[in-house]
C-alpha cells in the first residue's frame, strides 16, 4: 500500500507537473511572451562625475533605469552597493526611483586602500533574472598603499565558439575564439588547429581583443584541438555531432545574412522555423521548407530597435537546433547635438557658461559631469549608457572597451562587434531551460537589501562564457 501524501507535498507536486506541462506544451512564441509578462527585463546605468577618486572623498552618481527601452517604471525602489574584491560590502544605499532615474552617492572612507572597487546595482525584481545580468561597473580609489599582488605571469586561455553551438560532421562552418589573459583581458597569441592523429588542419590568429574565427568541416571519428603558439597545452575543441543544424550570419546592407546547413532524413534535425526575439519579444518568425540540405535568406532589422537580437532555429517539434545572436544598430538613439562655448575663462574660479544644443524638441532625463582633464585616467570612457544598455547588459562576462564597438561604421568595427556576439555565452533567455520551470514570480522587497537572500555564483569579471551548445 502506497503511503498517502501529506497535502504540502501534494501542492508542490501539483505545482511542478502544472509548470512542465505548460512549458512543454506551449509553443516557442507564446512561452515566450509569458515569461516577457511575468518578468520583464529591467535596466540600470549608472552616470559617476569621475572614473576614479581620492580616499575621502564623494562619487556622486545618477541612475538610469529602463525597460522595454523606455524609462523605468516597473520598481520603485533601487539598490546600489560598493564592495571591495565583489564580496566586502562597504556601503549600501536605498535609492528612491521616480519615472526611471535616480540620485545618489558615495562617501568614500579616508580609510580606503588604493585599487579597484566594484559597484553593483540592481532592482528586487531584477534578481529574478540571472545575477550576472546585474548592473556592475568598477571605480579605482587611490588611498592608502598597499602591498602590490604578484603578476598573473603569462599565462593565456584558450577557448573555443561554434557558430550556432554546435560542430556537425561533414558540414562546414564558423569556429569563433577568444584568447584571454589570466586577468580575464585581451591576449594576442596565433595558434594552430590540429586533429587526434597531430596532423595540422588550419592556423588561426585574432581580428581584434583576442577574438577571431576560423572555417572547420569536422570528419566523424576525428577530434579537434588547438594550441597557442610557444605553449604545449592543447585545448579540445567541442565534440562534433554526426547530426544537427550549422547557422552562419554575418552583417548585411538590410540586416544580417544567414545560411542554414544540414543533413537531411531525420526530421528530428530538420530546421522548420526560424525565431527573433529581443528584449523578450519575438520581433520575426519564419519557416523553412522541409527536407532542404542549404537554405539562405536575410533578416530585415531595418525597423527593429538597436540591440541584440537572439536568433533561434528549431525543428517542427519546437525543439531548438541551433542558435546565433547578432547586434543590430539601427543608430535611433543618437541626438545630433553642439557645444556651444557661450563663456570661456581660465581665471581662478571664474564662471564658464558652455550650452548644449539639440535641433526640435526632446523630453528626457540628463546628467552632465565636469571634471579635470588630468584626473582621468583614459582620454574617453570605455563604458556609456549606450554600452550598457544596447550591449553589455545583456551579455555575460567582461567585455573590453565596449564603447569602441560604437566608434564607427567601419567593416572591420562591425566585424569585431560580430565575434563578441559568438564569444560572451548565451544572452538573457535560454529556450530549454524556460520549458523546465515556471516563469519568475516577483522577489519579495527588503529595507536593507533583497540581495542577501539568494546566493549568487557569477561574481567575478573574469568570467568568460563556456562553448556553447544546442544539443537536447
């Protein structure tokens, strides 16, 4: 006789089939505008009046919060904390938010020890995401010595990106690498592809940051790997699989480009559709005809807002095959805009009047710092609000100067800008795991702070993505 079950438990276990059945029995489109409606994705930049300071004193800041790129106003209440080594708290503040911005600061303790320190902000609901989407940003404060760390030495990593996520046997496609410092920065190093049997297959040397790609047709039975020039370590490529889908994309006048392969007889591995979403939106759809061994196409972004776009190929069962994410720039978040030099003066603490001027009429939220030229430690800031928004709050791991990927229109920038699209791991949403579980539910608000209940494992920004896979 089977023990009845206590009515907790039943709950819960009513709860869990309820939740796999509708993942699995929905489909891809609609699961995905209920999680957009269960929880939408939350924003947070920070504007500081300087990069870095003086032990003792204050970094004033202004936060920009979005959603759906407009102004916030999901949460009500924001969190911003600094910490030393992204685990000593050494202060917290609870910040009001009113139509998506915010005012606050920092008094630095005279106490500090000179280095980098990490702030980190983030909404209560914003942690029913993945934690390594929350706001993060480093400032260096020059204060105390300190006894300098010995050198990373030379040490370099090595790793390796299929286009689409996975290698396929007999098909030829792109393999995107990126080669890092122990430190978690760009390293530039050529390197040399070779198979089990030591035979050299290809050479390869990065484009830009230690990023690069390389062309690879997998022969079945055959394994991959690569080793960096003057190092003996050999570093494996993923196993290729004898069936499956190869997606290529590359930028296009209208959009993106793309080419699907594959081998054909197996409808389980056949590509029915194709799906666009951003920001948790499906913003395109489009089938395939069945059977097809090469179709090609492009994806009209023209009318589409700029950021990352998440491309998805799945099979007629709605099971995903393959994936690819690219950067669309369709540049409507610039405003041309002049200085106008209206009073100049370099006399001791004289008045300068200087305007800024933008052609029509705009409705929006402002911050403007001024500061000493030779307190800065880079001639242009790396990070922006354009970076952080369109780009980097939507991809995990340390990205290297993100503003320079907006610096201009050139092939080679549009190039570089694709590789870190093939290279920094999965974006927010993850087809397989939305069919495991039911969408967020709203994390519950605290007066000190909401991070403290949930443990988090993405804390380092050294951290760099895994090769990725579609395989189910």
């Amino acid at each position: 006789m089977i023990p009845a079950l206590p009515k907790k438990r039943k709950f819960l276990l009513l709860l869990l089939l309820l939740c796999g059945l509708n993942g699995f029995g929905q489909r891809p489109a609609d699961l995905l505008n209920k999680w957009s409606a269960a929880s939408p994705i939350e924003k947070v930049y920070l504007h500081f009046d300087k990069d870095n300071y003086l032990a003792g004193e204050t970094a004033w800041f202004k936060a920009y919060l979005s959603s759906d790129n407009q102004p916030d106003t999901l949460s009500t209440t924001l969190y911003v904390e600094l910490l030393k080594d992204t685990t000593t708290l050494i202060s917290r503040q609870v910040l009001p938010v009113l139509i998506g911005a915010s005012n606050g600061q920092f008094e630095l303790p005279d106490s500090l020890v000179t280095g980098y320190y990490q702030v980190r902000a983030y909404t209560a609901s914003m942690l029913n995401q993945d934690a390594g989407f929350v706001y993060r940003r480093s400032l260096y404060v020059y204060g105390k010595a300190v006894t300098a760390a010995a050198p990373a030495g030379n040490l370099q990593r090595l790793e390796f990106f299929p286009e689409g996520g996975n290698l396929v046997n007999g098909l030829l496609q792109m393999v995107a690498f990126k080669i890092t410092t122990a430190d978690g920065f760009p390293a530039t190093a050529s390197g040399t592809i070779f198979n089990d049997k030591g035979e050299q297959v290809t050479a390869f040397s990065p484009v830009h940051d230690g990023m690069g790609m390389f062309e690879l047709t997998p022969v079945a039975g055959r394994t991959y790997y690569g080793m960096l020039s003057g190092s003996s370590e050999k570093v494996p490529l993923p196993a290729a699989l004898n069936k499956g889908v190869v997606i290529t994309m590359m930028p296009h006048p209208q959009g993106s480009f793309f080419e699907l392969k594959q081998k054909t007889g197996d409808p389980d591995f056949d590509a029915a559709y194709m799906i666009g979403q951003m920001q948790h939106h499906v913003v395109f759809r489009q089938s395939f005809r069945a059977g097809q061994a090469e179709q090609q196409g492009v994806i009209n972004t023209k009318d589409l807002h700029s950021g990352i776009l998440q491309v998805t190929v799945f099979n007629k069962n709605d099971m995903p095959l393959a994936e690819r994410l690219c950067f669309v720039d369709n540049k409507e978040y610039r405003l041309q805009g002049t200085l106008r030099e209206d009073t100049i003066s370099f006399s001791p603490r004289a008045r300068n009047v200087i305007s800024l001027q933008i052609p029509g009429s705009v409705q929006g939220s402002f911050s403007v710092s001024v500061i000493d030229n030779e307190q800065s430690q880079l001639p242009a800031r790396e990070e922006n609000i354009l970076t952080s928004f369109l780009l980097t709050s939507d991809l995990k791991g340390y990205i290297h100067n993100p503003a320079w990927y907006f610096s201009s229109d050139e092939d080679s920038v549009k190039t570089a800008l694709d590789l870190v699209m093939m290279t920094n791991g999965w974006s927010r949403f993850k087809w397989t795991s939305s069919r495991k579980a039911c969408p967020p539910r709203a994390t519950r608000t605290s007066a000190t702070s909401p991070w403290a209940a949930r443990s988090t494992t993405r804390e380092s920004k050294n951290h760099s993505a895994t090769s990725r896979s579609c395989c189910l």
